[in-house]
C-alpha cells in the first residue's frame, strides 16, 4: 500500500515532453503542480516527477533532503488522497511536482501542503477535462 515503484515514477522523455507541452499548471506554495490526462495502456494510474531547482538550492545534498521529504509525503498519502479521487475512465495521470520555495521545509509542512494539492487535484479533476 505505502510503495512508491520504479513504474510510477516519471521517466519517459516522451512523457516528459507531453506533460509540459500540452498539459495545465497551478501554483500551490511552495509547489508549481503540472498534470495532464493520458491514455496509455499498461500504465499505473499516476506516475509522478519532483523537481527541485538547481538555481536557488546550489547543494545537491539540500536538494536531496527536500526531495526526499516530498516523495515520503506522496508515498504516505497518494492511497488515501490522490488515488480515489481519480477519474474512472481509464485515464492516467501525469504529475510533476516543482519545488519552488526559498528555504528548506519540515516534512509536516510538506505533507499538510501537499494534501491541499490533491484536494486542488481533485476538484479540477471532477470538472470536465
């Protein structure tokens, strides 16, 4: 239940470029979410990408920790938040999560924050898409 696979992560170029190109944005501080709808067979339901700019946190090492504190927030709460709120219709979801706060954040903060992005999620995904 509390995984996070290598298949939901968010690798394929393809992917990648579909998601940026073609797909909606919002800001939630400190995250800049970008999702987009797809229909590809043999697909989990959402394969996610998290970003942490290079620019403003020039040691790989703070990069890491605040990557790593987003990826324990979304594994804990992905089942309970962000799966069921998904649309049934065979649809999978392309996520990317852009950090773009100044300092390093708690885990608590993170996670009480990317709640209210599934929540967002959820209400842009029942309108029509």
């Amino acid at each position: 239940m509390y995984t996070f696979k290598k298949e939901e992560r968010l690798c394929s170029k393809k992917h990648l470029d579909l998601l940026f190109k073609g797909g909606s944005s919002f800001l939630l501080y400190p995250f800049r979410i970008s999702y987009l709808f797809v229909t590809v067979p043999n697909l989990p339901p959402v394969q996610v990408v998290i970003s942490v700019p290079k620019k403003r946190f020039k040691r790989a090492v703070d990069r890491n920790l605040i990557k790593r504190r987003i990826r324990e927030a979304y594994r804990l709460n992905k089942e309970t938040h962000l799966c069921p709120n998904l649309p049934d219709s065979g649809e999978n979801l392309l996520l990317s999560i852009q950090f773009i706060g100044k300092e390093i954040p708690a885990f608590s903060y993170l996670q009480v924050r990317l709640l209210l992005v599934f929540a967002k999620l959820k209400s842009l995904t029942n309108g029509p898409h």
